[in-house]
C-alpha cells in the first residue's frame, strides 16, 4: 500500500524535509565489535544511567538507547511490568531496545537485568506519551536515474533521503525507520525488495541543518533488460510503507527511477583451429583419444592460464552434414600455446573426446564462442575460410562380443540395515547358447554394487550371480534368455547402485547391463538398493499418465498433467489417503527427478474423484498444473509417497510396469515458448506401419507418413517446405526428452500427395542407415516434424485421431539376429 501524508504532514515536509542533488556516496556501515577497549563487561557493577529518547508511543516501536556500564550480551529491558523487544548489547555501556506497546500512557520505571541475574533500574525514566504517532514525513530517490549495470560485476548503490519530524534532524542515524530497495517492471508493490542502509545525513532546506537521512543498498537483478527501481520506507513496528520515487513520496510512485541491465561485453574471438590429429579413430561406443583445438581472443586467450568467458566444444556428424547437426561435447582447457612470437602463449588449447554409437567415416570441427557471441567454427586450416577443411573421425565396431543383450531386471530393492536384499535379477541373451531350456554352458555371471553416483568401474562389491529360470526373448515360448539372480550381503544404512555383467569367454571381456536392456550400458539406468534403519514403505505402483509430450505451450499458461497411483487398500476408495502424497516434478530437460531432485520444482496434485477413465483395480488419479515461467525445455513427471513424504516413488511413462522400474527416458518433456515466438506446428501427421521387423543383416524398414498443414500442403507444395525426421530408441522411451532417440541425420525423402487424398502430403524413409544399425531388441519409432527452416517440432505416432503423442502408440519395431 502506498501511504500519503495529510496536509499538516505535507507543510512539515515541505518546509524541514527537501531531496538534496548531492553526489550519493557508498553506505558506510561499519560492525561494531561490541567491546570496549580494557573493559570487561562481566567485571563491571551493572547501572542503567540514561536513555534516549526517554518517551514514546503508547503503540511501541521506539528505539531506545540505553547507556550504563557492566551490559552483558543477552540481557533483557522491562518498561515497567511490560519486556521490551530487539535488546542488542553494542558495547559494555551501551546496547539498544524497541520499547513495547502499553494502554496506559505515563513515566513507567526502566530496569534491565542481565543474565547473571544482576539488575539495575532507572525509575521513571521513561514515558508513554498518548497521541505521539512518529511518521514518514518526506522521502525520494536520490537523482541516478537511469541507472545501468552489467551481470556478473557489482552493481551501484542506490540511494534515497527520508525525513522524519524530530528523528532524522541532527547527526547520526534516526531510530525507527525502516528502508527497502525494489526493482520491478509493474506494481511496485510487486517489486523485489531488499533492506536498505543508513548512509549519512543530508540538508534539508537549510544548509548544515543535516534534516534528512540518507539509505542506500544495491540491488540483485540475474538477468538482463530494463527495469524500474522505487524505495519505500515506514516507522519499524508499522504495517504502511511511504512508496519513495524521484519526484519525492507526496504523489505516490509515478516516477519511479530506472536501471539498465546489460550482458558485459567480451571481446571477439578472432582465430582458432583444430590441431593436426586428423585422422581421429575411436571404437564405436567408446571414447575417442583427447582431441585439441587452439582459440585466440584478444585480451583473453594472452598471458598465462585459461581466459575467461569462453566455451568450447569438440563435435562429430555425417561426412558433409551440416554442422547443426553434428554430435557437440563440451571441450576443456588444457594448456597455453604459443602464437606469433615464442614464448608469448597467446593461444589457450582446449581438448574433449567423441565418441560415436555406429561405425563410420565421420567429419569433426571446433567451436567456441565467448559469453555474448555467435559460434565461430574451427577446421583444420583455420577459421578464417569456413569449416571446408574438417577432420576425419574413424569409427570401426570392437570385435563383437558374445553377449547379445542383456539386462538388470530388478531396479528397486528396499530392505532393512544389516539384512540381505531379496533376490536380484538379471537376464542375458547370447546366441545359440542362452537359446532353450536350461541354463547356457560357460557364462559367468556377476552382480555389481557400489555408493550411488559413483562408476560401476570403481564398485567393489561382488556377488555371483545363480542361473534361476529360461525367459522368452523376442517370441513367446522361444525361452532365448537365461534369468539369474542374487542377492547384496546386509549393508549399513545408504542408497547403493547395483548392475549386471555378464561374460561368455571365461571373463575375458564383460558386458555391463543397464536396466533398460538397451545397449549401449547407460549409467543413468542403474537399480538402486535403499538400505534403511526402518521399514520403506512404497506403493505398489505408480505412472505418469497423461500427456508425454507438451510441444507448443507458451509462457504463463497452464499445463495439467495426470498421474496414477496404486497401494493396497490405501487407494482405490475415492477419498484421500491420510499419508498419501503426491507431486509433479517439473524441471530442466537434461536432469533426473530422482537423482536431482532439489533441480526441480515440486507441485503437489489433488485426487481426481470424477471423470476418471478406465482406472485400474485400486487405482487413484493425481492431478496437477505447472505454468512455465520462461522459454526453454522441460522435463516433468510424478512421485508418490504412502509414508507421508518420508520416502518417494519415481514413475515414469511405462505403463505396463511398477514402482522399481522407473527410467529417466521414459518421462514427459515440454517445451515453452515465449508468447510472441509461439510456433506453428503442423496440423496433423501419421505413422502408417504399426509394427516393424528386421534382421541384424538387413536393411532398415520403410516408414511411410501422412502430413497436412492448412495453406501449405492443401496448395503448390514440392516437398522441401516440411521436413521430416525418424528416430529409435528403447520401447515406452519419450522421444523428445534429450539423449532419449537415436535420429537418422538424413530427413525422410518426399513421396508425393496421397492417392486419393490430394491435400495430404506423403513421406517416407528409413529409420536408421547401414552405417548405424541398432542392435538386436525391441525398440520403439517415431517421426517428428516441422516447417523448414524452424526448430518446432510435432512427433506423430499411429493415432491418427489426434496430434497428442502417446509412447504405447508409437511403431515398434523388433530386430532379430
């Protein structure tokens, strides 16, 4: 609330309490040590001499200061029978205190007592005066408006002056007053605000009359733009602020000041280019050797050590593809490097590795950009002429190991400190050996275990792992896999991570087994053990349900998503469970709600007791809403608890699964736009095949879609104004989540309009080249689209009633050895 003084505060201010146009200064607040030089407060005799101010209000809120000899850090102030507030010792003879309200007006005594019980009293000596009602008389912004500042360095001190009729007259800080700096681009009573400073004192209308108190405090703005800046000021104690802008706080905040906000500028990067490692080879799935590329920038990249504000990053792509798609890594500085003159290390040397999926002769370049700048791009000739002279990246497959798939079945094992897990289980695929019943000759099975967040490498844990039963692979009764278990000795309280290898050559080589079954191994999808000192209580199951994918929302509207939940007798009654909680997680694209919880925002959902479809026996469905509040990719999904918050479940998309099963690629993804780049998405699009097969030896499948776009398609087309996009990855796995799909770099061919239907446009492709066959598993498919020359992308599967992509909709497709 803005507060106006009345017209007899508004005389007072006029004639006692003028802005000045003097040059602000920094605040100059100094601590106070609190001691006095050779005194010690706890040998003095404690004497409550004097006060001041000796009266105030009848409502409270006067700063008082006492001065004595022998206080003591902790004591307390009575006003008669009533304690004061605030009591802060500032040395051992003197110390401050917020007198209390009272209803009864009058000199009561003043005794403080410290905390060896020693007490000493000043008798009336202070009043409670009825009808003293200290006020705001004038207060404004000093004249720095427009103010700028740059991010990442220390912004200015802002100041404003205040007057208050018998407190700021004089020398020194007046008692009583409260004072805040915001920023903001709308209501100032929106604005974010921090405390302001006492500073110094300033005239007022008459020169040396030092009527006004100056505050100052700097603000904290993260990001750059044009903002407005107020103070606002009021009695301590009081609820009302007196809003205080340029033109003084008698006409409200009309004229608020303004401070510009501004990216420091960096200086241009002006060459760089790779080192001369071309040819670079590398084993498919496995790191590269480190590969260098040298940047000079002047100002930044001279003189000893890493400059600053610079990325690098080491990329890789389809000999002759276009560099915005090429596979990027973030690069490292590793030394400085001579330029024209020795000896005057001019240029900084970054180096990354790569490391492709697929074997193939394959282009690399460097990148690096400073803070604020574009992308310059560096081959083996330099920067200078483009990126014609690229590097080559050799990637030939390892010899192909003899385990063909296999996988860590179990992902969530909960048990009490100091006893065994329950069995574990892991299934392993090796042809002509797993194939049939009973268990295949020569394989060595381990479980893996070590702390969370560190490399399966460094895991010393070992259990061996016991053949248990045949399972089916990719047909039903063909008993291809062999299942084994085993179980993780008794462990102190703590989360452990736990994977599967297996070996079919006597332990010569091993391959590590993910809980996603999809090669390559991601330690992303690792199982957990959550060892604990009591029972974990967890639902039985849970899942995000709806939507997957949220591709044109824009900012500040909002998203609802639904999620279900399963336990026991606990749901499924059509009420809220007492210690149920549930919550959707929305966070950035690139992280993991369950190892990175505190990244993401928590919204708790409400129980939905109408309209629910097709629920489950037992089932209750969650919903809730998120409104993103700036551009950019999102991740999101749903937890559950049945302990009240103490434990949580993490779900994911798959449906057919439950609580221990929960994958990262396997959530929903958003992406928010700002409201006046919202894109324009296609219309409509189609998968026409809904199953897909093929051998390790063949060629990829066709996939054939059906695409309409009103204006666009229904019109002249020729094909080149869409393009389109095919992708694999693990079944029930979310395409547009980052690392999730594998995308064919090659956009599917234009077939021509569909027979029959002239307004809709057909294309069709392969999924994956030769080059980058995926190997043998179940896999979901899907196509995204988009206007050419845009990055907003549609994904369509097989429903063709709807542009709402489901992952139980997508084309699956199966490769067999």
């Amino acid at each position: 609330m803005i507060r106006f003084p009345q017209a007899l505060a508004l005389v007072t201010i006029l004639f006692a309490g003028c802005a000045t146009d003097d040059t602000p200064e920094k605040p100059n607040n100094k601590a106070d040590t609190g001691v006095d030089a050779g005194t010690d407060a706890a040998e003095e005799e404690l004497e409550l001499r004097s006060l001041l101010p000796a009266q105030g209000s009848l409502l409270g809120g006067t700063t008082v200061t006492l001065s004595g000899r022998g206080f003591q850090s902790g004591m307390t102030v009575t006003f008669g029978d009533t304690p004061g507030t605030s009591a802060v010792v500032l040395t051992s003879r003197q110390a401050t205190v917020v007198s209390p309200p009272t209803t009864m007006p009058g000199a009561v005594d003043v005794i403080v007592t410290n905390p060896d019980s020693a007490t000493s009293t000043l008798p009336g000596a202070f009043t409670f005066v009825e009808g003293m009602d200290p006020q705001i008389g004038f207060c404004q912004l000093q004249a720095q408006s427009p103010a700028t500042a740059l991010i990442g360095q220390e912004f200015p001190a802002l100041y404003a002056i205040a007057f208050m009729e018998g407190v700021t007259q004089g020398a020194g800080k007046g008692d009583a007053i409260e004072a805040e700096l915001g920023w903001g681009t709308g209501d100032p009573a929106q604005f974010d605000f921090t405390p302001m400073t006492y500073n110094v004192d300033k005239d007022g209308l008459a020169p040396g009359d030092l009527a006004n108190d100056e505050y100052g405090a700097t603000l904290d703005i993260p990001t750059t733009g044009e903002f407005l800046y107020i103070a606002r000021m009021r009695v301590q104690g009081r609820p009302d602020w007196v809003y205080c802008d340029l033109d003084g706080s008698e006409n409200g905040a009309d004229t608020p000041g303004t401070i510009q906000v501004l990216e420091p500028q960096m200086p241009a990067i002006s060459f760089c280019q790779l080192q001369a490692q071309s040819p670079a080879t590398a084993v498919t799935g496995e790191d590269s050797a480190r590969l260098y590329a040298f940047i000079y920038a002047e100002g930044l990249t001279p003189g000893d050590g890493q400059g600053s504000g610079i990325t690098g990053e080491l990329g890789w792509g389809v000999s002759g593809a276009a560099v915005q798609n090429f596979n990027w890594s973030a690069a490292t500085y590793n030394v400085d490097i001579d330029g024209a003159t020795p000896g005057d290390k001019a240029n900084d040397e970054y180096g990354a590795r790569l490391k492709a999926s697929s074997a193939g002769s394959f282009d690399y370049l460097a990148r690096f950009k400073t803070s604020n700048g574009d992308w310059v791009y560096c081959d083996l000739d330099g920067s200078t002429n483009g990126s014609d002279d690229r590097g080559v990246f050799e990637v030939v497959d390892p010899v192909l190991p003899t385990v063909g798939f296999c996988s860590t079945q179990t992902a969530q094992v909960s048990n009490l400190s100091g006893q065994p897990s329950t069995a574990i289980r892991g299934a392993v695929f090796i042809a002509g050996v797993t194939n049939g019943a009973g268990a295949g000759a020569g394989i060595l099975s381990e479980l893996r275990y070590g702390a969370t967040g560190t490399a399966p490498s460094t895991w010393t844990g070992l259990v061996s792992g016991t053949y248990a039963e045949d399972a089916d692979g990719l047909n039903a009764g063909d008993l291809a896999n062999d299942v084994y278990t085993g179980v993780i000795p008794a462990q102190t309280q703590g989360d452990y991570a736990f994977a599967y290898r297996f070996s079919a050559d006597g332990g010569g080589s091993w391959t590590w087994c993910d809980t996603s079954g999809s090669p390559p191994f991601d330690t992303n999808e690792l199982g957990l053990l959550e060892t604990r000192d009591v029972i974990v209580n967890l639902p039985d199951s849970c899942r995000l349900q709806f939507p997957a994918l949220v591709t044109s929302t824009v900012v500040g509207q909002s998203v609802t998503v639904f999620g279900r939940v399963t336990e026991g007798v606990m749901t499924g009654t059509g009420n809220q469970a007492a210690n149920l909680k549930a919550e959707l997680l929305v966070g950035p694209a690139s992280d993991d709600p369950a190892t990175a919880p505190t990244a993401f925002t928590a919204i708790p959902a409400t129980l939905r007791t109408t309209g629910v479809i097709n629920p489950a026996p037992n089932e209750d469905e969650y919903e809730a809403n998120f409104v993103g509040t700036s551009a950019g990719e999102y991740a999101f999904t749903y937890r559950f608890s049945v302990d009240n918050g103490q434990n949580w479940s993490y779900c994911d998309l798959d449906s057919t699964t439950g609580v221990g099963s929960y994958s990262r690629k396997k959530i929903g993804y958003a992406r928010v736009f700002e409201a006046a780049s919202a894109p324009d998405l296609l219309d409509y699009c189609n998968i026409w095949q809904a199953t897909l097969s093929a051998a390790v030896a063949d060629d990829s499948p066709l996939v054939t879609i059906e695409t309409f776009e009103s204006g666009l398609t229904d019109v002249a087309f020729t094909g080149s104004e869409i393009e389109a996009q095919l992708g694999y990855g693990p079944w029930a796995t979310n395409p547009a989540l980052p690392g999730a799909f594998t995308w064919n770099p090659a956009f599917m061919p234009y077939k021509g309009p569909r027979a029959g239907v002239p307004n809709n446009q057909e294309y069709e492709g392969r999924i994956y080249a030769n080059t980058a066959k995926p190997p043998v598993g179940a896999y979901g498919v899907a196509v995204r689209v988009r206007r050419s020359g845009t990055n907003s992308w549609a994904y369509c599967d097989t429903n063709n009633t709807t542009m709402n992509f489901f992952v139980d909709q997508a084309t699956s497709l199966t490769v067999t050895p």
